[in-house]
C-alpha cells in the first residue's frame, strides 16, 4: 500500500493538490478560496514589525527562476536555433560585459 501525503500538506508545498484527495471546506475564507497564512517579518521606515499574509491571496505571485519574472527585470534569451547546444546569445553577452 502506497501511503500519500494529504492536500493540505500539497498545496503549501506545490502550489496545487496532486493527489486525488479533495482539500476540506472548512478551510476556505469567506469568499470561497482556501487560505494558508504565515507568520512573517517586515521593515519600515520604524524598525522591523511582524504580521500575517495569506499566500492563497488573488494578490500573491508565485514566480520560480523559470519564469523569468518581468518584475524582476529578467528576459530570456532565445539562443536554441542553430543546434549546437552553445549559449552565445548576444543579450547573455551583453549582461556579461555589462
């Protein structure tokens, strides 16, 4: 027998449930959607503070290096024409010398 990992512990983790088990609805805000808050800590302009942020918020991005996030100021370069598995793209290039 396969032991599974249960959703909740899925959605934290990997941003949606794998497995084949449904998340339990009393673990949904008011307006339906599922919540996962986190303690976390913050600077202002007076010092550090702590609150709480719900990750599952319509507000909340999840980016990974793949996504070459814009916001970030990052852009991929598309060098996989000519086939031989060398990256000499000139805006790699470009960053390297700048």
């Amino acid at each position: 027998m396969i032991r599974r990992r249960g959703p909740g512990y899925e959605l934290p983790r990997y941003s949606h449930v794998l497995g084949p088990d449904a998340l339990h609805p009393d673990d949904r805000d008011s307006s339906g959607r599922h919540t996962h808050f986190r303690e976390v800590y913050y600077l202002t302009e007076n010092g550090s503070r702590r609150g709480w942020i719900n990750l599952y918020d319509e507000a909340i991005h999840v980016f990974s290096d793949a996504d070459f996030a814009s916001v970030f100021g990052w852009r991929s370069a598309d060098d996989d024409t000519d086939g031989d598995a060398r990256c000499d793209a000139m805006p790699v290039y470009q960053c390297l010398v700048d």
